[in-house]
C-alpha cells in the first residue's frame, strides 16, 4: 500500500505520528501495566476508535467527492479502497456512507471525533434521525438527534436502537403514538416482504432449515421446534433414556 514519505497536510501529518507512537509500543509488555493503567488504557482505546473511524469516514466522504477510485481505475472509490486495503466491498462502501452522513449531521460527528460515542452508536444515531419524515424541521432533527446523544451516554448500541423507535415522544408528543404505529407497520411489511423458509434434507439423516420471517411467526415457529425436540417428546417418541439433545443446549434463548 503506497504512502506519503513526507506528508505535510495536518491530517496526514497527524496520521503519521499516530501510526509511529503505536508501533513504538508494538513490542511493549503489557503485563507490566497496573490493573488501573490497564482499566483506563482500555476506555482510552475505545475513545481513540472512535475518533480514528470519524477520521475516517471525513478522509474517505472527500476522497469519493475528488473520485478518487474512478482516477484509479475502479469503479467507485468504496470499490478502490476494498482492492487497496483488503477489505470488504460491503465495509468500504459502509465508510463512505458514514462519511457522507456524518456530514450532513455535524452533531453526531462532532461526538465521534471527540471519542464521546462509538461508531455503531453514531450510524444507529444517523439512521433514526434520517428516518424522520420529510416534514419534520429542522429544529425537531435538531432536538431528536441531540436526544439521542444524550441516551448514548448511558447505553450502547443496541439499546440505543430500541429507544430510537420512540424518538417522537420527544419531538411530537401527542402524535407519538400514531408515529410509532406507522413505524411498526413498516418494520412488519418489510418483515413480510423478506420472509422465507428453506427445509433440505442432507442425505445424511438430517433435516436442514434456514429462513426469515416476522417477529411473532418466528417465535410461535421456535416453541413449536423447541416442544417437539424436548426431552419428554423424544422420550415418548423413542423410549426412554434418550435425554436431551445437544441440540437443546446449544439452541438459542
């Protein structure tokens, strides 16, 4: 991968003692860090993540507006960057996407760049906010996008997800519920759009199965799977003795 030997820009500068105050340490013992040293060099990292992804993203948003990869002969500077640092096209593509949504939301990449969130924080922060209709102002963007900040304080990613669902109780409180039905309407459509099931034997003497399908038919399909590969059925079924499966254990909670 080619680089810069005498880099003046800031950034690349900045990239630059980076990467050589880490391979400094590349050989350091970590066994001799104390367990509070220890403790706070991982929060520190975690920070540190955070601001090299908004990095990043802002360095790759700029690249494919100078397209760079169509100036290299990809088709796309996502594309470019998959073939140059040997990633996937999908987490290239994933970057760019960041960057240019980071961009249009100064908020959210302003708490990034500081290390305050985590970049999965940040994208599920962007989504919802860009979920909101086309007639939401700018001021409610404003303030939903800011609540959301303040949740990613106390929660991580996932549960950060879940409270987006309720983001207009906070934008348009008397209208809060009649939004988040809509919103649960569209997630069961698309849920329904995508549902498929595939059953295959192997030829070996077992069934295989794979499928997607809405969060209530799938959970009414797991207790009926689950009742018939439990204990008592494959007792009554085969005779006693037969116990539980691995199956049972290694199936999902």
């Amino acid at each position: 991968m080619a680089t810069n030997a005498t880099p003046t820009h800031r950034v690349s500068v900045a990239i630059a003692h980076a990467s050589a105050d880490l391979t400094s340490v590349a050989d350091a013992a970590a066994w001799s860090m104390t367990d509070t040293e220890a403790a706070e060099a991982l929060v520190e990292l975690q920070s540190l993540k955070a601001q090299v992804a908004e990095l990043e993203a802002r360095v790759t948003r700029h690249a494919d507006d100078q397209h760079v990869g169509q100036d290299r002969g990809a088709s796309s500077t996502a594309v470019w960057l998959a073939n140059q640092t040997r990633t996937t096209r999908a987490a290239a593509h994933a970057i760019v996407k960041l960057g240019k949504d980071l961009h249009a939301h100064p908020f959210t990449r302003a708490a990034l760049a500081a290390g305050v969130i985590g970049r999965d924080q940040a994208r599920v922060i962007l989504r919802w906010v860009d979920t909101l209709p086309d007639e939401t102002s700018t001021e409610q963007k404003t303030t939903a996008e800011q609540h959301l900040l303040d949740l990613a304080a106390d929660h991580d990613a996932t549960a950060l997800d879940r409270l987006g669902r309720r983001l207009w109780e906070v934008i348009d409180p008397d209208g809060a519920d009649a939004r988040e039905a809509e919103i649960l309407e569209r997630q069961e459509q698309a849920a329904v759009r995508a549902t498929y099931l595939r059953i295959w034997d192997d030829g070996h003497g077992k069934t295989h199965y794979q499928g997607v399908m809405p969060t209530l038919e799938g959970a009414a399909l797991k207790k009926m799977v689950l009742a018939t590969m439990a204990a008592k059925h494959q007792n009554a079924v085969k005779g006693s003795g037969t116990g539980p499966r691995r199956w049972d254990r290694r199936s999902a909670s």
